[in-house]
C-alpha cells in the first residue's frame, strides 16, 4: 500500500503542468463540484466518486471517512491527475497516491483505515494499524452508515490555488424493506433476514467460523440480493455452547427443518467460512435430502477437533447421534494448547503449517463430500496463512472427481487473497497483520494483500448467483 500521500508535488504533476502550458491551459474556468454515484449504496456495490472543475492535469485528493458505532474515524484517500476536461472519476481513474493505488471502483471503500484524515497525512499503513485499534469498524447490520467525501482540487497548476469541495452518501449491509427476526425456536437461536417482497426466495443457512456467534452481515447481505437467509448461531451465542465442542449435528438439521418450513422451499443452502466451511460440508453430507446447494469458504477437507480454548480441543468439535465424528488430530505436544503454541504475534503466519499434514493425509477423517446431494462451490485464497484452505478445496475437488461426483464443483481461488477470501467484508480489507483470537487465546494471521483480499469480495457475489441459480424456488 505504501507512504500515504502528503500533497507532496512529483514529477507527474510537473509533467503535466509543462504539457497543458504548451497548448495554453493552465487553469480551471469552472467552480469544482463533486458526485458520488449511487448515494445509496450497499457495501458490495461499486461506487464511482467524480470530481470536476478541476486544472487540466493538476492533483485532485479524494478522501473518504465516516465514524463507526464505536466513535472510531476510519479515512480513505485518493490522489488522482486530472483529464484535459479537468474531471477524475474514480470508476476509470487511477489513483496514483494514497491507501490504494490503480483504477478501482471500490478502492476508497476498502482501504479505510482507523485514523483521521490528519494522520495519513504522515504515516505508513503499519503505522495506522496499531494493534490496539480493530481491524473491523463497528458496523450497524441494519442502519446504513453515512460516509463523508471531500476534494482538494487544485484550480491552477501554476499558482496551485485549490478548492475543496465534499457530499455524502450512505452504504448498508440490509437493503431498504429487508427484515430481521431473532429466532429462539425450541433449542434453536440465530437470526432471520427475509428479502424484500414476495416470496418463495431461495434460502440460504449461513454458519459462522471459529468465533461462533452469527454471521449477521453475510445474511443482511444474501438478503438484500434477494435471498432469505438463516444467521444461526451454535457456539459462543446465547444460550449455546461457549466453545466449538460436542456440538450436534442434528441441531443442524434442526435449523435447515425451521428454515425450509420459514422459506416455504424443500430444500434450502448452506454458507459458511474457515470453521464453518468445515461445517457446511459435513452437514451437507450428512442430511443430504435437505440440501440444495453449498458455498464453502477456505474450508477443510478433514473434520478437525473442537476448538478453540485449552480445555475444548481435546474435545470433538461434532458429534452425530451422540457419537464424535472421526477428526484429524492437532498436532500439539502434551500439555500444548493454542494459547502456548501461538504465544506471540511471531507465531501467528505457522498456523498454516500446523494444520497441513492433517489435511494432506486426510484418512478417516476426510469428509466425505461425495454424499452431498447439489452443487458445490469451494472459495479459497492461495495467500492464506491461518490454514491451507486453497489445498483443501482442491484435495476435495479431487475427490469428487475419482467419485464421479454427478453435480456441479466449482473452485474459485484467489491468487494473493488470504483467509477472507469470498467473505462479505466491504471495509478495511485485511492483510497478514496478526490479531488476538479472543477463545483460543492465541495470535492468528490472515495473509495476502488489501487489494486482493478486496479483489476476492467478488466471491460473496458469485455466491448470490450460484444459489440463485440452484436454488430457485420451483426450478
């Protein structure tokens, strides 16, 4: 990502100021104005910012900000050059300067980092990610969030007299009309998002990853695209299990029951990222009748044990019928448990590593995917350092294939994305800087770049149309 800029002049500037004075132009003969499009957005949703009024060939600075739940400030910033009209557009504009570089629709969005617009004004990006900020804004599901855009556009190239101008607009993850319910059926507990209009919409169980609770954001988002989405929450949620352990898969079937009788379809899909990419495959394959389709996110090919405090992975992670399933061991000394073995922030990029002789060996523990009744879309980042999702999903793509496996497979990876590769997050887009996993008491990393892992967000997308298509009610 780079210095951040500083209004500092280059040799780009001076380049274009020496071209537009040949031909006689050096100023602007109109007020700069500026435009987003659209003003309301949902997070995933492109956005071009334009800006004119400008000197032909003089710097415009776009920044973006907006203050999250927790009253943090989070700032973005462009540094364009403008046409021979005098005009940038961020849709086909490069920028060439700030917390992302090149042409990208979405770039002021996902590289919004926790600091205002003073402090990139002198910091790198490792300065402005301390490890006492999150790496995640405090983001309302329901509420959109307004975010504020300003101009330094500079009217002369000669005088360098600027103008600055801004407007607003707001992004959410719940479109207009979307609805939530919490669910506390029987022992089920999650939460509901419907999509606006009538139904029957294809419906989707979305399950979350190591740190339990529900993937509330994912299922506003599959809502706003017209899927009715089931957030439930097994682990580290009310009223369930604090850790990932014994946890039954006929809660599951549960779950997928209240939703197919909620959704008004006979069979409904299955989301679910890292752990819960796991998870989805092995409840697919067990209730193979009640599933129509899955997306799998840097998922496991081998049922791995419970998780993720001293005391849970010597568990098993699921059970059926009161049985544990067959799991890959950890591969811990005695007396070792997360929280010893990643100790430090140093130890963060091995989990990798840690996780890939169980998988390569596979064994009894292999899930068995061919069991799965519908299509299959595996999602995965080569860059990811948490585990080796990328190789998972494609031992599994294997195997399918030496099964003749009838449905579709898809696996769509994204080179220098790490292990949020696919997932529904719009802002701040992760790089292997490490952070503390509050259950296992241990220092995870994510790895790849902020541009790819933004790049890879375009798999929550292929997402909404690979259940779409085979999920549509009555097709």
């Amino acid at each position: 990502m780079g210095i951040i800029c500083n209004y500092r002049r280059n040799g780009m500037k001076r380049f274009a100021f020496a071209l537009f004075a040949i031909f006689g132009v050096t100023a602007s003969t109109t007020a700069a104005e500026i435009a987003i499009s659209p003003k309301d957005r949902l997070w995933l949703d492109t956005l071009d910012v334009e800006v004119t009024g400008a000197a032909p060939g003089a710097r415009v600075v776009v920044e973006a900000s907006m203050e999250d739940l927790a009253g943090s400030i989070w700032t973005s910033r462009g540094t364009f050059t403008a046409d021979i009209d005098g005009r940038i557009r961020t849709g086909d504009s490069a920028s060439h300067e700030g917390t992302y570089t090149g042409v990208d629709p979405r770039g002021l969005i996902w590289s919004m980092l926790p600091t205002d617009s003073e402090g990139l004004n002198t910091c790198a990006e490792a300065d402005c990610m301390p490890q006492d900020v999150p790496i995640f804004p405090a983001l309302s599901v329901m509420k959109p969030t307004t975010i504020s855009y300003r101009a330094i556009v500079e009217t002369s190239v000669d005088s360098e007299s600027t103008e600055t101008v801004t407007t607003s607009g707001i992004s959410r993850y719940a479109a207009v009309d979307v609805r939530r319910e919490v669910v506390q059926s029987g022992s089920l507990r999650g939460v509901y998002f419907s999509p606006p209009g009538e139904g029957p919409h294809p419906a989707v169980v979305v399950i979350t990853g190591s740190g339990g609770g529900v993937s509330e954001r994912t299922a506003a988002l599959l809502a706003s695209h017209g899927i009715a989405a089931f957030a439930l929450g097994y682990f580290n949620y009310q009223d369930r299990p604090r850790g990932l352990t014994n946890i039954p898969l006929e809660y599951f079937r549960d779950g997928l029951d209240w939703l197919r009788s909620k959704a008004g379809v006979d069979r409904v899909g299955l989301t679910g990222v890292s752990r819960g990419g796991e998870g989805v495959l092995i409840i697919s394959s067990t209730f193979p009748d009640r599933v129509g389709a899955v997306v799998s996110s840097v998922p496991s090919n081998v049922v791995q044990p419970g998780c993720c405090g001293p005391g849970d992975i010597s568990e098993p992670a699921w059970t059926l019928a009161g049985e544990a399933l067959t799991s890959a061991p950890y591969r811990l000394k005695l007396g070792e448990s997360f929280a010893t073995r990643f100790a430090s922030e140093e130890d963060a990029p091995s989990w990798r590593r840690f996780y890939l002789p169980g998988m390569l060996a596979g064994g009894d523990a292999a899930i068995e995917v061919e069991h799965i009744d519908g299509p299959i879309l595996f999602i995965s980042g080569d860059a990811d350092v948490l585990w080796p999702g990328d190789i998972a999903a494609d031992l599994m793509m294997r195997r399918l294939a030496e099964k003749d496996f009838s449905h579709s497979t898809e696996h769509l990876k994204f080179t220098g994305a790490g292990h949020t590769a696919g997932g529904a997050l719009p802002v701040t887009s992760m790089t292997s800087r490490t952070m503390h996993h509050s259950l296992a008491d241990a220092w995870i990393a994510f790895g790849g770049t902020p541009a790819m892992n933004a790049a890879s967000t375009r798999g929550f997308l292929r997402q909404v149309e690979f259940f779409k298509t085979y999920l549509a009610p009555g097709g």
